[in-house]
C-alpha cells in the first residue's frame, strides 16, 4: 500500500489489497499523519535547511476528556474525525497535518514564518473549528486552543519544535482556552521555575511547612464575630511567611494537593473545636477548597471523617468553593454538596461574580452564601458601575434567601456603603488582618468583653 499526500496536506490510503496490514504512517481514526509519521516529515524540514523558516501549530480541544466521558468515546470520536476535516479546509493548500495525540493536532506550515501571517492562519483555523456541530438530534459546540511557535526560534528538531508548540498551547489553555499563544523562550524558564516550585511544595508539605492564619468575618448589625477565614501561609525556610499568591495556583495543581487539602480541613476543624470549647457564640470557621479534593466521593467522606472524629458540629464548617471549580465537576460533586449542606455544613460561593456563569453556579448548586469579591469593593465608593454591581449582588442574594458577606474590607466608607444597601456580613483589614489562632482566641476574648 502506498501514500500519498492531498494538497492540504492530509495523508491517505491509495487502493490497497484485501487483508493488507494497517499503515503506521496514517492516523487510522482520522486519515491524518500519524504523530511518527508528522514528526519524521517536520525533522526532514528542519534538518534539511541551514536555517529553516517555517512555523508549527498545534491545536488541543478543550475540555475533551470531560466531553468523551459525558457523550461516550463513539461520538467522541466522530468529533475528532470532523476536528481534522475542518483543520484541512482552514489549512494553507501546501500545509502537512498530522494527529500528535489523543485530541491533539499539528500542522506545519512549511511558506510561512511571518508571526502576523502565522496568526492569521491559526485565527481562520479556530474560527472554523467553533462552529457547532450537529450530531443526531443534539448540537456540539467544541471549542479548541491553539499554541505556535515559528522556527528556527522554536527548536532546531522536531522534538523540540513539538515541545515549544505544546508549551504554548498549555499557555493557551491556562489563559481560558479558545485562544493563541505564541511561544516564547521564557516559557521554557517558567517552566523550570515552575516544577521546582511544585518539589519545593512537595517537601513544604512533608516537612509541616504550612500554616494556617485566620481572618475575622463581622456582622455589622451586632458587631459579632461570625467567621474567621483560614487562610494558608508557608513558612519558607529561606523566604520567610509567604502568601498564596506566590504559591497556591502551582500547589492547586500538583500531586499533593488533595493532601494539604485534608490537613487543611483536619488542622481548621481542630481549631473550631477549640473554640467551640472555650466561646458560646463560637465563629464559623470557612477553608477554600482545591479541585482535587472534588473528584469521585472524597470530599463528603472526608468532611464527614473529621466532623465526627473531632465531635465538631457540622454547624461550626463553611466550605468555600469558586464557581469556576464548581462548575468543572458533574452531577455527583452537586450531590455531595446537597448532602453536606443537609448535614449542616455552610457552603459559600466564594469569588462571586469573577467567574464566567454566576447566575448560572446559583441555579445549579446549592449554597448559603456568596462572596462579593474585594475587586468589586475596592473603589465601590467612587466607581458607580462597582456600586451598581455590589447593590445587584445583594439583591440576588436577598432574593435567593442566601447571605452575602463583602470581602477586601478596608475603610469606613466602605462599610457605611455595604451596611446601607444590605450587606451586613464583611471581612477585611478594617476589622482584622489574618492572624495566627492564639491572635485570633484574644480577638475573640477582646469582642466578647465588648
């Protein structure tokens, strides 16, 4: 059997005899380069010129495990068989496509090296590829990212060429998805950075190298002490206290985060008991939780685990949750919250109103609070669209019968605007920064004697 390219570049069978074997150089699902077969004609490119000038492409669907598992692996398949018709009908005639993996694929655009004419190209690639798709009676809207790297910059041999353009489609998707990056070398350097972050957080964990500060919530109708935040800190052995944000997105996503996850939960709960213990109006104590503690059913054993082996009233335990990461999970993540939520645990929507689908997060999970975030407070006093959007948020909590607490909390004026329109729960420096638990036990001993 023999091969033979069309004039975008897509590999296929020619006439070939009953029985014959499959061809290793054809992608069998969708007539496209194999990912050895791509990258054997991409390392001919580069090799073969003193200094090449041509550019990679490398597209990845968004989201497509979660649709695959959703829709099943036979119409997961068929997406991924028009993906590549679409990608041949946006390519240049002379351009060499190939499937690089499971929902990834390359086009090499052998003409062209000009960054502005590369972006055009990957523009009119995903353009194309959001057109929805209509299967059966139901329509797929699959939306892709794109990353590009042109050469020589990106690498002088395939491996390294595929790697620049995977670098920049991670990008890509990190930055939200449905977009373009172009690789830049700096993110080989981010990329150093970033795993010796996450081995330092790694040895952080085993080495007790994490604290938990906590932050009061005040009802402004009564002055009360209502919550205290717990909020992480790492004790660097050389850094000193650092905050989350030098840390937390890389510990969100490494391989210990379901862990710290549960000494965060254990370590917060322990400190509520104290409380409880020695305070008969005892604050809710609220924990963020990561996205690896959400998958399968970990999250209500685990919850439930520490309630009833620190005897802790599920009353004394807000869990909060971005809507962003509550809306990634399915059906059985909203049964684990409706199930906690009935066994007394408060759960807050934390961040409320920086996701894409607030309203949307409000209908399909359900919650006790939202959290207007600081972003909206910091200048509700001088920005009427802030105040607008505050006084909104409000409403539909009253409306929904769900409290809203305002975090970022720093001035009287602030306080006097949030009191006036309803907000009557509030966090922020205006009544106390995040302090160790012994600071926090005499704030509380302090507003008790008030």
């Amino acid at each position: 059997m023999s091969i033979i390219t069309n004039r975008a570049g897509m590999v296929a069978r020619s006439e070939a005899k009953a029985g014959a074997p499959p061809n290793a150089d054809i992608d069998s699902l969708t007539g496209l380069a194999s990912r050895q077969a791509f990258l054997n004609t991409l390392e001919g490119r580069l090799r073969t010129e003193a200094s090449p000038r041509c550019a990679l492409l490398l597209l990845g669907i968004d989201d497509f495990r979660a649709f695959n598992d959703m829709h099943g692996h036979a119409e997961g398949d068929e997406i991924l068989r028009r993906v590549a018709r679409r990608l041949r009908d946006a390519s240049p005639r002379d351009a060499i496509l190939g499937r690089i993996g499971g929902d990834e694929f390359a086009v090499l655009l052998p003409s062209i090296a000009d960054p502005t004419l590369v972006r055009h190209v990957s523009a009119a690639i995903l353009s194309l590829q959001t057109e929805p798709h209509e299967y059966g009676n139901r329509r797929h809207h699959v939306l892709a990212s794109l990353g590009a790297c042109v050469m020589p910059a990106g690498g002088d041999n395939a491996s390294d060429a595929l790697a620049s353009a995977s670098l920049a489609l991670g990008r890509a998707k990190r930055d939200g998805g449905r977009t373009i990056r172009f690789f830049k070398p700096q993110m080989r350097t981010d990329v150093t950075t970033r795993l010796s972050l996450v081995q330092a957080l790694r040895d952080a964990y085993a080495q007790r190298q994490f604290e938990l500060l906590y932050q009061p919530q005040i009802d402004l109708r009564d002055g009360r002490v209502v919550g205290a935040e717990a909020l992480m800190r790492w004790r660097h052995p050389t850094q000193g206290l650092l905050t989350p944000a030098s840390f937390i997105d890389a510990l969100a996503a490494s391989s210990v985060a379901a862990d710290v996850g549960v000494w965060l939960l254990h370590t917060a709960c322990a400190q509520a008991r104290m409380w409880s213990l020695g305070f008969a109006d005892a604050p809710r104590v609220a924990i963020n939780l990561f996205a690896a503690q959400l998958s399968e059913s970990r999250l209500l054993t685990e919850v439930r685990h520490v309630l009833r082996e620190l005897a802790l009233a599920p009353e004394r335990l807000e869990l909060e949750i971005t809507e962003t990461i509550a809306l990634q999970q399915g059906d059985e993540f909203s049964g684990q919250l409706q199930t906690l939520r009935r066994d007394g645990v408060t759960l807050t929507c934390d961040d409320f109103g920086t996701g894409y689908a607030s309203l949307s997060f409000l209908k399909s999970f359900p919650v006790d609070r939202i959290k207007i975030d600081q972003s909206f407070i910091r200048n509700v006093t001088q920005n009427p669209v802030d105040a607008a959007i505050v006084r909104a948020m409000v409403n539909v909590g009253g409306s929904l019968g769900i409290g809203v607490v305002a975090e970022g909390v720093e001035t009287v004026e602030q306080r006097d605007f949030l009191a006036e329109n309803g907000c009557h729960e509030v966090q922020g420096y205006l009544y106390g920064r995040p302090m160790s638990a012994d600071k926090f036990t005499e704030f509380l001993q302090q507003s008790a004697a008030r």
